[in-house]
C-alpha cells in the first residue's frame, strides 16, 4: 500500500464528475479491481460498527489508519500514521417541499443549544443551510475517527471556533485538547472535514485494532500541531495510472 509506505500521512480528493469513460475505458478501470480473494482487499476489515481498517499492521506505522467519504460530486479519503483520523464530506443541497428552517428542524436534537443558536442566526437561508451542515460535518468526522457507529449520540458533541479556525470540541461538556479540526471549502455546494486526535478515545471494538492505543503527551501534541494541509485533488485517469506503476 504506497500510501502508508510514504509517510502515513494523505489527503486524496477525486471529483468524479470529470470522469467520462467510455465503456470500454470503463471495464478496463474495473478490471484493476482486485478480487475479493487477493491480499490487497482481503486485508481490509470492518468492526462490528463498521469501521474499516488493515488487518495486516505495518511494521513502520502500526498505527496506521484511514478513512474514505463520498457525496455529492466528490470522493476523499485521510490517512494518518498515529492518531485517529476522520473525514466527512457534504453536498449542501437545498431541501425540497420544505423550507430551510423546517429542514433543519428535523435535525435539531443533534446539535446542542449552542450550536442550534449558531445556525438559526447564521443570517439568510443559505447561510443558515450552510452553517448547519459545517457543524454536521464536524461532527460525522469525529464519530468516524473514533469507530463508533450510529449509535453514538451526536448531541454529546459541542463545536466551538473563531470564525471557523481554531475549531475545538466539548465532548459531554468538556472541552477536549486532544483533537484538532479542519473544515474545508471545496466548491460553493461541498464541504470537507478532518478530525484528527486521541487514539485512546476509539470505541472498544476499533482499539483493539490499533497497536499503539497510548500515546505520550508530547508526541501526540506534536503529531496534532503539524499543519493540516489541503486536499491533493485527482483524476480517476491519474489515480489508474498510478495503480498502473504500482504493479511493476
């Protein structure tokens, strides 16, 4: 996996809107595809939440771990080589037969107070639309890094910021120095967001593939303050071409 064995550390976008195979570019793309039975697939596991990971640990990152998103016109994954990572991409799409407000409403026992006030005063409708899925990005973010499912009440998560930089997180009320956050703009109708932190914070089924679950306080302090660079943005004819030198 050349990801992990360059450094750990990736953020691959592709906009897929921008692929226009032809059937037979199409099957050819497909046949890079391998089997279920290979090793490249066969290694990837999922948790009981559905988290997936590497079955097969890497001796230079044990900690190794990833995750992917996709909606709207984008597909993203984030590696990271020791502390957790998420990553969540939304298509701020304007909701039909509803206005904005009764939209929103629909989700509002997933944000707390705080962040219910955010949004409404946010300003016009679009704004408001976007302001809450910001806060809905973060916060998908985070439940993927951690490995938890569904299940896990995103109402226990808080997002405070300046102007969104400096984004930091109140777990159960208190806030937690062991994340960062990052949102990203990659169009006027889609966002990304990347959660970065604690190992220790995994759900129980998600530990347990990890290696190295404590981590010293200066090391994950360094790790979290490296500047979180943008996304590397590719065409799926890139990425087959890549794929392509990998197999020589």
């Amino acid at each position: 996996m050349a990801v992990v064995e360059e450094g750990g550390v990736r953020r691959w976008l592709v906009d897929i809107t921008r692929w226009r195979p032809s059937p037979a570019q199409f099957d050819a793309a497909a046949a890079l595809l391998p089997p279920h039975e290979r090793p490249a697939v066969a290694s990837i596991r999922r948790t009981v939440e559905g988290k997936p990971y590497l079955q097969d640990r890497n001796a230079t990152f044990p900690n190794f771990n990833f995750n992917a998103s996709h909606q709207g016109d984008y597909v993203g994954i984030a590696s990271e080589p020791l502390c957790l990572v998420g990553m969540d991409i939304v298509f701020i799409s304007k909701p039909q037969g509803e206005t904005v407000t009764e939209f929103i409403s629909n989700f509002s026992s997933y944000l707390t107070d705080h962040e219910w006030d955010c949004v409404v005063r946010a300003g016009m409708p679009d704004e408001v639309l976007t302001e809450f899925y910001r806060y809905w990005c973060l916060k998908e973010a985070f439940v993927k890094a951690i490995g938890s499912g569904v299940g896990f009440g995103l109402h226990r998560l808080e997002f405070h910021h300046v102007h969104w930089t400096n984004i930091c997180i109140h777990i159960d009320g208190k806030e937690s120095r062991k994340w960062r956050f990052r949102l990203f703009k990659l169009d006027e109708m889609h966002l990304a967001s990347i959660a970065k932190g604690n190992p220790e914070d995994a759900v129980s089924s998600y530990n347990k593939t990890l290696s190295t679950v404590i981590v010293g306080e200066e090391q994950l302090h360094a790790t979290l303050e490296i500047t979180e660079d943008a996304f590397t943005l590719w065409t799926v004819e890139q990425l087959i071409q890549l794929q392509d030198k990998q197999a020589f």
